[in-house]
C-alpha cells in the first residue's frame, strides 16, 4: 500500500491542519465582499426568461452577445414602472451585484429599469394603446352620440384648474342655464388616477348627469400620465353616459381621448360640442319658420289655382247638362238603330233555315201525294210489304188525316 506524506500539505494530513471554510461561509464572503467592493452601477443588455411568478417578483436574464447575468428587480420596485418589460426589449438597469446564498448564484439586484432607445413613458403608452385595442375599447362602432340639448352636464376635473373655469365660461355663453354637476379630482401626481376613475363612475352612475366631460388644461407628459392610465380608460368604456375627452392641448393625445365617445382637443372645445349656441338655435328656428311659412303660402296658391280652373270648367251646369243629354240622345238612338239592324239580320237568318228546314219535314214530302203507313199497335213505320201478312191493322198518315186499313192482299 502506497504511504501518503504529511508533506502534501492536505488538511487532513497536515500537523497543524488549517481552518476550513463551509460552502455557506464561502458565500457569504463572496456576498460582502461584492456588496462593499461594487457600488450599484447602470448596465445595458437585452431581456430574456422573463417571468412573474405569483410573489409578484420580477426574475429575468441580462445578457449581450457574449455573457449573461440572472436578474431579479423585487415586487416593490417592479409596482413603480411605468411599463411592462418583454423578452427581447433592450433595457438599461440600475442596481447591484450579489450572490444568492442559497444557490450561490451570482445576480443583479435591479431597482430602475428603463427601456433604450424611448422613453419609459412612452413606452407603457404604446403598450396600454395596444391591449385596450385589441379588447376593442377604441372600436368605432360602440361610440355613442352625444344629446343635442342635454339639461345636466357632468365635469370630472380639478377645482383649481384653469380648464373648469374656461367650461363652465363656454357653457354660460352659449346655453345659459344648463345645469353643471361638478365632481372635484386630482388630475396629476399620485393617486390621481384612481381619484379620475372614481369620479367617473360615480358621476356616471348618479342619474343626475345626461353627458360628461373629463379632462384638464395643458401640461408635459408626465403631468397628463393620470388620463394614460388604464384604471381611468376602464372608467370611461363603462360609463353609462357618453363621455368626451379634453385633455391638455390640441397636439396632447391619451389613452382617455382613444376610449372616449368624443375627443375634444381642449376643454373649451368640449363646452362647445355639447351644447350649441342658443343665438345659432334661435336663427335656425326663424330660418325653418320662413321656410315653412313659404312653402304653407305656396301650398295655399297652388291649391287656390286648382281651385279656380275647377270653377272655370264647371262655370254653366245646365249647359254642362244639356250637352251630356244631347249625347244620350245619340247614343241611344245610334243603339236602336243597331239594334234594329242587327234584328233584321237575324230574322233574315231564321226565315232562311226556317225554309231549310221544312224541306227537309216529313210533312213536306205528305204534301206532294205521299203517305206513311204504321204497322198496329206496334206503330212501326213500314219500310217493306214482306213484314205484312194479309188481315195486319194499318195506320195511314196522309198530308191531311189518317185511316185505319186492312191488308187483304200482298204483291
């Protein structure tokens, strides 16, 4: 058996065997020395494996086109981004480097994430815009009509904001005396989102409001963010009543405006779609009153002229009476001579065949000498004497009278 020398320096074999590390232990110096050694740092790479499993924590990979690094970003800091991150997106992340103890994997702690190349708003934007299209919030075909005169109108806006000043400005001027209901939200900042949504439904459930407005005055893009959220898109596909979107300025689209009824590009367009001017409502009325009392006096004319040409045929009755008895008179005496005619032609006809006939009678042929014999009782007339014998009854008709005879003898 081969001798193993102390001299190899194994611990187990050594005099003074040295201190050894567990493999916890050995984590664990790798961990802080990589927490003290590194600062959190931004890196670049693209995004893949991403999942989110039910705690809600975000696990994916970071990698470039030579190396990879597992990342976690945990649920507290995944809640505050303003998009949601995608295989294959291209990101930059803030955060630091560690080892998972348990597993001893080396990983990214992210606490920012950013896309590259746009914006992180801009982004989440244009993939809210896309599901909720794709649920057909923005389908043309579920937009309602706006009232023409609504009694009650509803704002869903701030107190403080310019925009309720210049609405409530438009509506005095063009339809005084319109009742406004106002439901007072944040419109920016946190929790604004969920105060807009609320106020929607709300108001749109309350019975007391026929159309509504929800919006605000001009801003940046963060500023208007509450109208890009979904809670508030959802609040508006199910409001009861149309909903107009005025947000910001005619160049400022949200996510509201595509889920709206109507999109004005400002509040004060807003107060202007839903009610018209009254002076513009009075003018049309005078305008259709014309119009009508036009057309009534052209009917009144129209009816008077036919009115007189009957008069003017019907001027003398009796003459009117005379010449429809003078044409009786024709017709009728034109009908008796018809008559007659066609009466000569018929008697015409029956003297004729009534000639016809009696050359062919029986009685005709009596007339020129000739007599019928019936053989009795039978009464048949006979055609030859050889049906006769001697002492047969004979009937014979003569052109006038008849006698009983006796045959006595045959030839």
């Amino acid at each position: 058996m081969r001798e193993i020398s102390p001299a190899t320096g194994l611990p187990l074999f050594s005099e003074n065997p040295p201190a050894f590390l567990t493999v916890s232990e050995l984590n664990q110096i790798v961990k802080a020395t990589l927490e003290k050694e590194l600062d959190a740092f931004w890196v670049v790479g693209e995004i893949s494996n991403f999942r989110v499993p039910p705690s809600g924590h975000l696990y994916f990979t970071l990698k470039d086109d030579k190396s990879q690094i597992a990342a976690v970003m945990f649920r507290r800091q995944g809640m505050s981004l303003s998009f949601q991150p995608e295989n294959g997106m291209e990101v930059f992340c803030f955060g630091r480097v560690s080892v998972y103890p348990v597993r001893g994997d080396l990983q990214l702690y992210v606490e920012k994430v950013e896309p590259k190349g746009q914006g992180a708003l801009y982004l989440a934007f244009e993939q809210l815009k896309k599901k909720l299209a794709e649920e057909g919030l923005f389908a043309a075909e579920r937009k309602r009509a706006l009232p023409f005169l609504p009694a009650s109108i509803g704002i869903v806006t701030s107190l403080q904001g310019a925009a309720l000043r210049d609405i409530l400005r438009i509506l005095g001027d063009r339809y005084p005396k319109r009742r406004v209901v106002i439901r007072p939200v944040k419109v920016q900042g946190e929790g604004a989102a969920v105060e807009i949504a609320e106020g929607i439904t709300e108001l749109g459930h309350s019975g007391k409001v026929e159309v509504m407005i929800v919006g605000r005055g001009g801003g940046s893009l963060e500023d208007l963010w509450a109208f890009n959220e979904e809670v508030v898109a959802r609040a508006i596909f199910a409001a009861p009543v149309p909903v107009i979107s005025a947000v910001g300025h005619e160049i400022d689209f949200t996510i509201a405006d595509f889920v709206a009824d109507h999109r004005a590009p400002t509040p004060t367009a807003a107060a202007e779609m839903v009610v018209p001017r009254k002076a513009d409502l009075m003018e049309r009325v005078e305008d259709l009153e014309a119009r009508m009392l036009r057309e009534i006096q052209g009917r009144i004319e129209r009816e008077r002229e036919a009115w007189t040409g009957l008069v003017r045929r019907l001027a003398d009755p009796r003459r009117r009476l005379q010449e429809n008895q003078m044409l009786l008179d024709d017709l009728s005496l034109s009908l008796w001579r018809r008559f007659q005619d066609r009466l000569g032609r018929l008697r015409e006809r029956l003297t004729h065949d009534a000639g016809r006939l009696s050359g062919l009678s029986p009685l005709a042929v009596l007339e020129r000498g000739y007599s019928i014999a019936h053989k009795m009782p039978e009464a048949l007339i006979v055609k030859d004497s050889d049906s006769l014998k001697i002492g047969d009854l004979l009937r014979v008709t003569f052109a006038r009278g008849k006698s009983l005879c006796r045959v006595e003898q045959k030839e």
